[in-house]
C-alpha cells in the first residue's frame, strides 16, 4: 500500500467519523426542539381547554424524554389532568399504575392518586377504585410526627401548625385527606386548621360545596418563608396567601409555627409594614367604631367577652394603630377576606399564639404574590399573579437561571398554586 493511499484512508475515515457526529449532534438539535415543540404546544393546549390536543402534544413530549426533569414530571400531570376533565377512566387508570414505576415526586402521584380516585367515585367505578386505594394505600401514610419537649408550647399540633424548618426556608409535607362524609372545603379546612381560599385552590377539580364520601382532598402543608432572611421570634405574615409565620427555636432546633388567618376585604384592606405587639388582652371587650356602627346601627356601643363577641377569645394590638390579630365569634372566614382590616384567626389558634409571644415582639406584614427559594434547587410558590407580578417573576427566575414562559406560569397557577413548586 503506497503511502499516499494510506494517507487518502485515514482522512476519509476521519471525513465519516465527522459526518457521523455531526448528524448524530444534529439529530439531538432536531429531538430537543421537537421536544420543546410538544411540550409548549400542550401546556398552551390544556390552558385553552384544547384536551385532545394537550393529550396528543403530550403523549408525543413523553416520547422524546426519558429523562426524569421538571417538564416531564408537568406533562404527566397535564396528561392526569386532561383525562379527569375527559373523564377517561381507563387512560388515568393506566398513567396511575404507570407512574408507581416511574422515578417523579410525590407530590405528582398524589396528585394523580387524588384524580384517579374521586374520578371512581364520581363514575362510581367501585372496581377501579378497589384496586387503586389498596395498591396506593402508601400514599395516604402522613409524615412521621415529633415531640416538642417544651409545655409552653403544647397547644400546637406537629405537622398541622407547628413545623420543623427545613433548608433555610421550607416546612411542611402536602398530605392526602379522605372524607369520611359528604362535607364542604369549609368544614375540612376547620376541621384541619386551614384557611378557605388556600384548601380551595389546592383542589381545583373538587367543587367546594360538595365533597362526597371518600373523596381525597389535598392537603396544602408545604410552604415557603415569605422572607429569605428572617429572624427568630418576630412574625411574618403574607397578606396574598392569608397566612401567618413565627419562625422560633425550641430546645436548640428550628420550627416555624403557621397558621391561616381571614384578613380584610377589598375595601377595607389589612395594613402592609412592620409593626410591634403593643397590647395583649384576654376575652376583649369590643369596642364597636363608628365607622362599623354606621353600617349596622342595632351594635351597641360595646360587645362583652363572650360567645358573640367577633374578637373571640384573645387580642393583640399591632403598634399604635386600631388593627388587632384576634380571634372570631363565626365559624368559618378563616383564610378569606371579610374583615374591617384586622387579622383574625381560629380561637384555638389565637390562645396558643397568645401564650407564646411577648409584647414588643415585632410583626412583619406583606402582600406578595409569589415566593421564590434557592439552595441547591429552585423553589417557588405562586398565588393570584396580576401582568406585573407575573413579569416580575419571570425576570426573577431568569436571574436564577430558570427560562419558562407564561404559558407554563399560568399552568402553574391553576393547577399548583400555594404550594411549593421545584423548578429545576
């Protein structure tokens, strides 16, 4: 073999190593942009209430994408939800037995398993439903409790109002409920120590006023800090998601009491800024305002502590001003906004919080529509965004390096809002 045959060899086999890598790296290109194709074509689809063309665009998605990753573990939950809203019993039956093998969250398969199984009651579909509650029964297991060696702070219950503090700004495990009765969202969330609106819009495929036996209900646990840096022993309170946050160490460890609170209407908002403890009272009297007075001339002049009076049992004083975090009188209002302006709560919950803090301790109030925590990953949690909410988040998640588009911000918003999200 002459040398300039050798030579012609090797840059042809070269040539072809190269034409090999560059369809294989073009085929990728190719795979990866059809990939991105199915995926936002679905998700626009299902915002639409396109389901045929979600259920397509995402089937298609799951076939170019092994990998486990936050959009696939999205679709498999559109595909869940597009066959709920299909009523496809047979389809969500066979994704729910197809995802136990799958390596998602779990969060994704409870909320599969919560679809699937009120989906059986409601074709009443006994069969199916037989066969998903026994081999998903794992699913309805609820975090392993813990003991606060500490009587001062005895009245809270773990894993319902009082937390253990994970990585910097997480507590709290979501949880599956079933119904032992026909009930409402609102009996639940009193029943469970939650607010209305937060239990309402974890669940946005269960009518509120019709929770039939054995349904599943998701239970929202958990959460984010509204701060990134907050302090021990003050209280932080996010006026968007109707809830309170009193970061505290017992015994050398992290927990965060939380609890949901009503808050003031539209026209009569609750105040925003930092504010201290001023005055503590048990069983207030209340004195009625003028300004209530005027819209319901029968109040007298003052409410004595009792049964009627809508401080309930116990009342603190926010600095200087007329607000109050209080108690109630009613039943429910707990997560809504229905006050004058000032921060109600269960009683129950107001005793325990009363025994705890000092007057002095200081109280931050905030309106934020969403949240955003980074470790190792990205979390966020999303409640009712308006166009410059929604932008600014976007641009904040684009600082941490997280690109997605509106389309998937609004999914977002209506099928995970108020819980955490990871996005990476």
């Amino acid at each position: 073999m002459t040398i300039l045959t050798v030579l012609l060899l090797n840059i042809f086999t070269v040539y072809a190593v190269s034409i090999d890598q560059l369809l294989e790296e073009a085929y990728k290109e190719f795979k990866k942009e059809k990939s991105e194709d199915n995926f936002n074509l679905a998700i626009k689809a299902f915002n639409e209430g396109i389901f045929s063309v979600a259920i397509e665009k995402g089937q298609q998605f799951l076939k170019l994408n092994r990998k486990n990753e936050i959009k696939r573990e999205i679709i498999i939950e559109m595909l869940a939800v597009s066959y709920y809203r299909t009523y496809n019993k047979k389809k969500l039956f066979d994704l729910l037995i197809w995802v136990d093998r799958q390596n998602i969250s779990r969060d994704i398969k409870l909320k599969i398993f919560q679809l699937a199984n009120n989906l059986f009651i409601e074709k009443k579909d006994r069969k199916r439903l037989e066969i998903i509650r026994k081999k998903f029964k794992y699913l309805l297991l609820k975090p392993p409790s813990f003991k606060i060696n500490d009587e001062k702070f005895s009245k809270f219950k773990p894993n319902v109002n009082i937390f253990k503090l994970k990585y910097g700004g997480i507590i709290g495990e979501n949880v599956l409920y079933v119904s032992p009765k026909n009930t409402t969202l609102i009996e639940i969330a009193k029943e469970l120590d939650l607010g209305y609106d937060e239990i309402r819009v974890a669940n946005p495929h269960i009518n509120p006023f019709d929770v039939q036996k054995d349904m599943i209900v998701l239970i929202p646990r958990k959460r984010l800090l509204p701060e990134k840096e907050f302090n021990f022993g003050e209280i932080y309170l996010n006026l968007s998601e109707k809830r309170l946050y009193y970061p505290v160490i017992i015994n050398d460890d992290p927990y965060v009491i939380s609890i949901p609170v009503g808050i003031g209407t539209d026209e009569n908002r609750s105040p925003v800024g930092e504010f201290t403890i001023s005055e503590k009272r048990k069983n207030p009297f209340w004195y009625v305002p003028d300004k209530i007075k005027k819209e319901d001339p029968s109040l007298p002049d003052v409410v004595p502590p009792g049964p009627k009076n809508p401080l309930g049992t116990r009342a603190m004083r926010l600095g200087n001003t007329t607000y109050l975090l209080h108690g109630t009188s009613k039943r429910f209002g707990i997560g809504m906004k229905v006050s004058h302006g000032c921060i109600r709560m269960y009683n129950t919950d107001v005793e325990a919080l009363f025994d705890v803090i000092d007057i002095g301790t200081k109280i931050h109030i905030s309106e934020k529509s969403y949240k955003i925590f980074k470790n190792d990953e990205v979390y966020v949690e999303i409640y009712k965004l308006d166009n410059n909410s929604r932008n600014k988040l976007l641009q904040e998640l684009q600082k941490e390096g997280i690109v997605i588009n509106k389309n998937l911000i609004s999914y977002l918003e209506k099928e995970r809002r108020g819980y955490v999200i990871p996005l990476n």
